[in-house]
C-alpha cells in the first residue's frame, strides 16, 4: 500500500503483511526442531509469531482507537516474546546463527512498523 492508498482491510496493512509472513517463516523453521520440541520452543515460538497478526487484525475490526491502539500494544508484546524464543532457541543450538538473525531482523522491521501505526494512531486519535 502506497502514501494516500485506502486501507480496506487489515491485509490491506504493510504491518499486518509482514507479521504474517514472519509467522509464517517460523512455522517453516520450527519444522526442523526435534520432536521433543514439539510443546517446548516449537509451540512457544510458533504460539507468538501467530499472536502477532492476529492481533493487528483484532486491532483492526475494534471501533474505538483506544482499543486498536491496546490490541497493536499487544502484538509488540507478542513480538518481543518472539524475539526471546528466537535468542533462546540459538542459544540451545535450534537455530543456526544466520537463520536466528534473518527471524531477528524480521522482527525489528514488524517493530517499527508497530510503533509508526501505533504513533499515528495516537495523532489520530488527539484530533
């Protein structure tokens, strides 16, 4: 979606795009992951990234500001646990190196676009 272009949709949302298809990355990786995993790192990892999204979404369909503003605070959360499981799942040698950064740095560009619609949200809502 382009400057001035007409949000119809939350997948109409850049945000919402990226978050998906960074769920949908760490499903793809968490495959790899020992079945012993599967209620471990697999799930944690998998239960955040898809928390993400679906929170940008209920965000979206909320009538008030407030409560998109609160369900978009909701989604950083969710990401920032993200990040931990990400770290962690290195750190016990789950993930390769270049593979826990390519999922960190995905996760910086969701950041930012969290808090630049959270910001704009706020401007919105003091008008």
């Amino acid at each position: 979606m382009g400057v001035g272009s007409t949000v119809r949709s939350y997948q109409d949302l850049v945000v919402w795009q990226q978050s998906i298809a960074l769920a949908a990355a760490c499903y793809k990786t968490t495959k790899s992951f020992p079945v012993s995993e599967m209620y471990g790192l697999t799930s944690q990892i998998r239960r955040a990234a898809a928390s993400i999204p679906a929170n940008i979404a209920e965000g979206n369909g909320r009538e008030h500001t407030g409560a998109y503003i609160n369900a978009l605070r909701i989604a950083q959360g969710s990401l920032k646990e993200l990040e931990t499981h990400v770290l962690l799942a290195e750190m016990v040698d789950l993930l390769d190196k270049a593979e826990a950064a390519r999922l960190i740095e995905n996760c910086d560009g969701v950041g930012r676009l969290l808090r630049a619609l959270i910001r704009a949200l706020q401007e919105k809502d003091r008008r």
